[in-house]
C-alpha cells in the first residue's frame, strides 16, 4: 500500500509539474502582444506594445509551432498529394513569418545594441531550424513522391511553379547529402548567417561614425546655404552647436562633394565614405567578408557547384556566370569609353582653371556639376524647390491613378515603429482594399544606409479570401533644413519612383500561396520601370511645384532636363558595372582559394582597366548587396535594366498613361510575378523576348538612328 501511494504521489506531482508549464507559458504569452490576436485596425503589428522583452519568446514559440506543424506533415499516413504535403507546407510557419517581419524590418529601419544582440542570439537558433525543416528526410520523402507524379497531376500554373520550386529548394538545401554532408552544411549555414549580422553591425557603426566636423565658415567655401542648412542642423542633432557636420549618408555627403571648394575636405569626406569597414578597427570588414566568400565556395561545393556563382546562377534567368559576365562585358566597354571621356572633359576644367592635378574620385561630383552647368545652364540646386518631398509622393499617387486607379487614404492613429513613419490605405477606384503601405523617408543613426522596400505582410489565399499586404517603403532622403521642408535630388526623385515599384508589386500580388520564387534578375522590373515616368514632361507638369511661388517646373528647365538626361551616364554605368563584377569575382573564387582582400579588389578592378578617378559604387568591405541577398546578383539592376527599358517601350508606343498597356502589366507581370516563370510573365505581357537596344539607348551607348 505504501508502494502504490508514494507511486501515486510522483504521479500526482508530475502532472502538476506538466500542468504548471503551460500555465507558465500562457502567464508569458498573455503579456506578449505576439501571442495575442490583433485587434489593431487592419491587424497591423501593435508597435506601441512591442518591446524588446517580447521578441526572443515570440521566435522560440514560433519556430516550436511550425517545427509542429512540419511533423505533422511528415508523419501523415495519407499518400502524399499537392494539398496534404505541398500546399500545407507553405501554410505552415505564418506566426513566426509574422514575428520575422517586425523584428527584422526593425532591425533594419530602428535598430539599436539591444535589437542587435538578439539577432546574434537568434541567427544559429533560426539556422538550426531551417536546417531541420530542409533535411528533413520523411518530409523530403513527401515533396518527392508528390514532384515524381507531377505530371500526372492537374495543376495550376502557379501550382505547378510552387512544387517545382519546393522540390528544387530541398535539393539546394542539402536534401540529397550524405550524414556527414548534411552535418558540416548545417554548420556552414550557421556560421554564415552569423558572419552577415557581423558584417551589418560593423558596416552601421562604420557609416554612423564616419563623418567631416567644419569649425569655420570659411571652411564652408562654395556651399550654397541650403547645405550650409544642413551642416549646421545634422550638428545641432550630434549636440556640436555652432559647428557644421557632412555624414557618409548620400544626402549629406553628394552635395557637400559637388559645391565645395575645399578639395580637402572633398578628399577627407570621400574617403571616410569609401573605406568604412576597412580601417583596421574594431568594425573592420575584411576578415569577416574573406571568411563569407570562403564559406560560400565551401558550401557551393558540398552541393555539387564548382563556385557559388554557379550555385546561384543556376535559379535565375541569366542561368550561369559565362552569361553574366558576357553581358556585363558587352556594357563595359562603351560605358568605360563614355566615362574616360566625360573625364577628360572634367581635366580639361582642371586645366583650364590652373588647378595643377588630375581628376580623383573626391573631384568626380564637383567638376561633374560644374561640366552640367557649362553644358546645361543649370545645377542641382535649382531643381530641388520643385522637388519637395510631398509634392514627389503627389506625383506618384497621381501616376498610380492614371495607370492603374489608385487611390491613397493616409490613416493617422496607428501604431508605428517610429513617429516620422506615414501610413496609406491603398484602394481601387471602387473603394475596396488593394492593401497598406508604411513610409519612412529619412536617415537616422539606427536606420541602415539606401533604400528598400519590404513588407509587414504578403498577400495570400486563406480559406479562398485574401488577405491584404503590408509595405514598406523604407529611404535616406534630404531631412528639412533652414525653414525649407524636404527638397530632393534628382536622384532620390527616382529612388522614390523605384522603391515604390517594388511596393506595387507587393501591394499587386495576386497568389493563393505565400511562398514566391521571384528571380534576384527579374525582381527589380517593377521597381526600375517606375523610374521612367519621374521626369516626363506630362508628369513633371502635375507635380513639380516650386515649394514656395507653387509656380509651375518652367518648361525650360525640363528642356534642360531632358538635353541632360545622359550626363554622366559614363559614369554611372561604370562605377555599378564595376560593383557588379567584383561582386561576380568574389564569388567565383573555388573552394580552397587563398585570398587577401585589398590586393583581390585592386586586382579585379585592374584587369578591368577602371580609370583611377572612378571608385566601385561598393567596395567589398561595405557591399552590403554582396552580403545580404544580391551575391552573384548584382548585376541583376541592369539585366532587369533590359526588361524594364523594353517593358517601357511599350508605353511609349500607347502613350504613358494608357490605362489598357498598364493593366496589362499589372496582370501579366506585377499581379503573378514570383507564382510562375519570370521571362514567360514577361512575355505575355510584351509578345516577345526583351530587346537590348532601348537600355543601350536610354544610357547613351547606343547612337539614336537617324
């Protein structure tokens, strides 16, 4: 009797122990707003309730739950079909899809030392289990058997691309390795995936840190008032009162680079920009990217590739790097030749005005400007009143009406992850929901260099109703300065065009499933043939209003715009060419290859023959592209290049505002692109294979025919 009821006391005290881990669990998840259903207006992510506490819980219980679900999968009993292995694995994961996009948009757009040890913490943990999904080998089983009898099946177009993508992905992720493969993958992936949040990290302080102080007005020679404006306020933020301060963010830096006469300080401001991660500091880049490239090659081999350009390749439309490297060349030479000319046109000012040296790349922008008002009777600083940025996203929200018939609400009272952050409801002409879209335009000392867009949400079928998307449209633009609101470059006009393309497509997104395979040479189409409509006369004429008079962008100065619309194409193809092929250089090193970074960069960049007065747009140690998701694929800007110029062609023939040649864009290209065969959306859209001779044109190196 004793026996049984000290028996029965253990198992008494068991369950308790069992039962009181769930009630654990829940007391935590009910302080968690990621556990909790959101009651925000259109189940927008509760901001105001996140904090740092919540994240690392939410991933844990997140991968849990999927980790759940994929066994479920796995072990079904049912013979494995699309919908019980297929279409169940890609509803599978949605709450940690859901953490996964706050988290690391924020770590991103509002990053800080706390946010960033957690991704530290985090990067092995989500390693180990993508890894564990990847190699699963009764849920491989599954994908096979289904892929085995595809064609038998009657699937969707978008079915069909989903299983073909799916099968591939276990292939690519190791599926077919060995034990011993399978464990030194998984190792790789987690070093890796570590080593790229070192190299973000190292790259954010290195930017947030690199920066020219001015003590005297005199210092300032040359600088209209409006970026004297700028100095002065980005000190007053730093708490260097009465000092003037020009960062390594492209807002600061361009202009301080094009109007001032201290070539000095030109030198001193350019190379703070271009040698960040590579000063032999505490945030030194070098090791950290030798080790990644080292890594990728070792981890192409194990899956059968001679290089990781082969790997990567081998998914995109461009198929592999003899391709690549055959179209850049084919660039190269005309861009080069058009830059070297553009360069002797800038020595020759030298010259003319006694300056006694040569053309560096700290002069490129101030004797570009200088060569722009000789040849075109006007500078950047004259167009900027008619770019403000309001008027800019006017002129978007006017372009999307007239092409497709949107229509922006913005919505005040939602929670956001910053105050300066704008959020619109996207709707069509008939007033129903096309989706969100969250705007933040300007640097900050924990926002990451560029421009992106992202999402907080991706469209996709449940229970045959959509559910709408959540974009994000993330800049480093022009701040306010000296009374004036935000007034943008050229430049940035454009980069406000591109990213929103890339919002469109988001919001656009037709699929019944949320996985997309969107090819890294095909997925800046959207963004990069928005880029046309910026400064057509048409458009220009229902948004350029100057900030102050309202008065109209003078048609003179888009004449002038228009005579000067292949300045500096020279160099501005190049100095992207060149980023291009070092990042394919990089990556089609072999495993086992020795290297040192400085002397493999100068090496690659001489083979070219790039002319000393031209820097790589990113040197490997602050090639944040190379690292982050456009390895071996970064020549993808100008592939697309040739889509969107050929895509645009079309426009041009209807007129830029047809309503029938933009529908048919959206359906063919920006509704499906990612749920079907890139080049095949492309041409039902086009009725034929993109040309090459409209970009060629479009960047002056191609003559117009006569």
């Amino acid at each position: 009797m004793k026996q049984k009821s000290l028996c029965r006391m253990f198992m008494l005290l068991a369950l308790g122990l069992l039962m009181l881990q769930p009630l654990t669990a829940q007391k935590g998840q009910t302080e968690n707003p990621f556990f909790q259903a959101r009651t925000t207006p259109f189940k927008v992510p509760p901001f105001d309730k996140i904090t740092k506490e919540h994240y690392l819980p939410a991933f844990k219980e997140g991968m849990r739950r999927e980790q759940a679900e994929i066994n479920a999968i796995a072990a079904r009993k049912q013979a494995p079909n699309f919908a019980n292995t297929i279409a169940a694995m890609d509803h599978s994961g949605i709450f940690l899809s859901d953490v996964r996009s706050v988290f690391y948009s924020l770590l991103s757009a509002e990053s800080n030392p706390e946010l960033q040890a957690i991704a530290r913490d985090l990067s092995p943990l989500l390693s180990a289990h993508n890894d564990n999904i990847n190699l699963n080998e009764k849920l491989f089983a599954r994908v096979r058997a289904v892929y085995d009898q595809k064609q038998k099946l009657t699937l969707t177009p978008e079915e069909s691309f989903l299983l073909e993508n799916t099968y591939k992905g276990f292939i690519r992720s190791g599926a077919l390795l060995d034990a011993a493969g399978k464990s030194r993958l998984r190792r790789l992936n987690s070093e890796l995936s570590l080593l790229g949040l070192k190299f973000g990290e190292n790259l954010l302080a290195e930017t947030n840190s690199s920066r020219i102080v001015i003590d005297s007005a005199d210092d300032l020679a040359g600088l209209p008032e409006s970026v004297r404006a700028m100095g002065a306020e980005t000190a007053q933020a730093l708490k260097m009162e009465g000092k003037w301060v020009y960062t390594v963010q492209v807002p600061s830096m361009t202009p301080f680079l094009q109007y001032s006469t201290r070539r000095d300080l030109r030198e001193q401001l350019h190379r703070a920009y271009f040698m960040r991660g590579d000063r032999d500091n505490a945030n030194d880049n070098k090791e950290v990217v030798k080790k990644i490239v080292t890594l990728r090659a070792e981890r192409a081999k194990l899956l059968g590739y001679a290089t990781y350009a082969d790997f990567v390749l081998a998914e995109r439309m461009a198929k592999d790097p003899e391709t690549v490297m055959s179209f850049l060349q084919k660039l190269w030479t005309p861009a080069l030749e058009r830059a070297q000319n553009e360069a002797s046109e800038m020595q020759a000012i030298i010259d003319r005005e006694q300056g006694g040296f040569k053309l560096a790349s700290w002069d490129w922008w101030h004797y570009a400007e200088k060569l722009r008002q000789e040849k075109y009777a006007f500078d950047d600083s004259l167009l900027r009143p008619y770019f403000s940025l309001e008027n800019v996203k006017k002129g978007i929200f006017i372009l999307c009406q007239k092409l497709y018939g949107l229509r922006f609400e913005k919505l005040e009272g939602l929670p956001v992850y910053h105050p300066e952050v704008q959020v619109y409801e996207v709707k069509e002409s008939d007033g129903s929901q096309v989706g969100l879209l969250y705007m933040d335009f300007h640097p900050r000392p924990g926002k990451r260099g560029g421009a992106w867009s992202g999402g907080f949400r991706r469209t996709y079928s449940d229970k045959g109703k959509r559910v709408a998307p959540i974009s994000t449209l993330v800049c480093n633009f022009t701040r306010p300065a000296a009374g004036a609101p935000s007034l943008l470059s050229i430049n940035e006009v454009s980069t406000f065009f591109h990213e929103f393309g890339h919002s469109l497509h988001t919001l656009f997104s037709t699929g019944v499933y949320r996985s997309r395979n969107v090819p890294r040479d095909a997925v800046e189409l959207p963004s990069q043939i928005m880029e046309n409509w910026a400064l057509e006369p048409e458009l220009l004429n229902l948004y350029a209003h100057h900030y102050q008079s309202k008065e109209l962008i003078p048609t003179a100065l888009i004449e002038k715009l228009k005579a000067g619309s292949l300045f500096n194409q020279g160099f501005e193809t190049v100095e992207y060419l060149a980023a291009s092929f070092l990042d394919m250089a990089w990556h089609s090193l072999r495993d086992g290859e020795t290297i040192d970074i400085r002397s493999f960069e100068t090496g690659a960049m001489a083979s070219l023959g790039l002319i000393p007065a031209i820097v790589p747009r990113y040197r490997t140690t602050y090639f944040n592209h190379m690292i982050s998701g456009y390895a071996a694929g970064y020549y993808s800007y100008i592939w697309s290049g040739v889509l969107d110029q050929d895509a645009y062609e079309a426009f041009r023939e209807n007129g830029i505002f047809d309503r029938t040649t933009a529908k048919s864009f959206r359906d063919h290209v920006l509704a499906r692109l990612g749920s079907e065969d890139a080049l095949t959306l492309y041409k039902r859209f086009r009725g034929a294979e993109p040309k090459i001779e409209p970009l060629l044109r479009s960047r002056g190196l191609l003559p117009e025919t006569k």
